[in-house]
C-alpha cells in the first residue's frame, strides 16, 4: 500500500519530532545519572542488572519526551482564526 504525499509528509513530520524526544530523553537520563538526582546514579550501581536498570530508566523516559514533542507538534500545526 502506498501512501499518499500528504501522508508521507505528515509521518516525516511526526518522525522528527520523535527523534527529538527520544535525543531530549537521553540527554536527561544523562543528566539524571550524572547529578545523581535522588541517589538513583548511587542504587543503579549498586545493582548487578544496572545496565538493565538504564534501559528501563531510558525507555519510560523515552515514552514520555517522545509523545510530549509529538503532541507538542501536533498542537501547533495550524490554528482557526475567529
């Protein structure tokens, strides 16, 4: 099936603003673990499965800033004027 060149543009458009999340959530996973905020740098690697741990830190934070840039973009697409 092939999609129409409005469609295409439109999930181009909601690509890159999902990799702009997913960068945002990295940086501040690394933020996170760099400041040690709440001692959580500490508890990871005090655990054998750290390398886990990061991942799932990074997959929910991932979750969050790539629906936030996406229904950040969605909402500012176009507005109707009175």
């Amino acid at each position: 099936m092939r999609l129409h060149p409005h469609e295409s543009r439109a999930l181009g458009y909601l690509l890159r603003h999902l990799i702009v999340g997913l960068a945002a959530a990295m940086v501040f996973e690394v933020l996170i673990l760099a400041t040690d905020l709440g001692g959580l740098r500490q508890l990871m690697w005090a655990s054998e499965e750290r390398w886990l741990l990061a991942a799932l830190l990074l997959f929910g934070l991932s979750i969050t800033f790539g629906s936030l840039a996406m229904g950040i973009s969605i909402m500012v697409l176009g507005r109707e004027r009175d």
